[in-house]
C-alpha cells in the first residue's frame, strides 16, 4: 500500500473525517504533519499544493488535495486503485 501523508491541524474536523475515510479503506498508517505545531511545515505545504489550508493529502507521490476531493477520489472509484499502486 502506498504511503499516506496528510498535513492536518488538531482541532480539524475535515482532517479527522479524511483520516476515517482513509483508515476505512485500509489505511493502517497515515504520516501526520501538524501544522499548528511546526509553522514552517504550513510553509512547506503552502509551497508544494498551493493551498493554505488542512488537511492537504498526498498519497505516494500523488497530491489528492483535501477532504472533499478525497471524498471524490473515493466517490469516482480512484481511491483504492492509488493506494494499492506499485511504487
């Protein structure tokens, strides 16, 4: 299973909604990047998706976006096929 690495704050309900999403589909493992406790992370974040806020979901190398194109993702079908890619 790919890696999973989610950039979250910790008062976040879309960030505990992304996290069951994902921990539903098999997920046992998520890297969490807080945010709120490491400023230059929100920094690094804001560089790498363009985005300011959380949660920011990156799966392998893929960038999912957040909560709701998670929720797409997993709606359309796209979601286990890109975790269970090969690396």
């Amino acid at each position: 299973m790919q890696a999973v690495k989610m950039y979250t704050t910790a008062f976040c309900p879309y960030c505990v909604r992304a996290k069951q999403v994902l921990k539903s589909q098999g997920v046992a493992e998520i890297d969490e990047v807080r945010v709120d406790e490491l400023p230059q992370e929100r920094v690094r974040m804001m560089e790498l998706t363009g985005r300011r806020t959380v949660p920011q979901i990156f799966i392998g190398d893929t960038y999912v976006g957040g909560c709701d194109d998670l929720i797409a993702l997993d709606g359309r079908g796209g979601l286990m096929p890109l975790l269970n890619a090969t690396v």
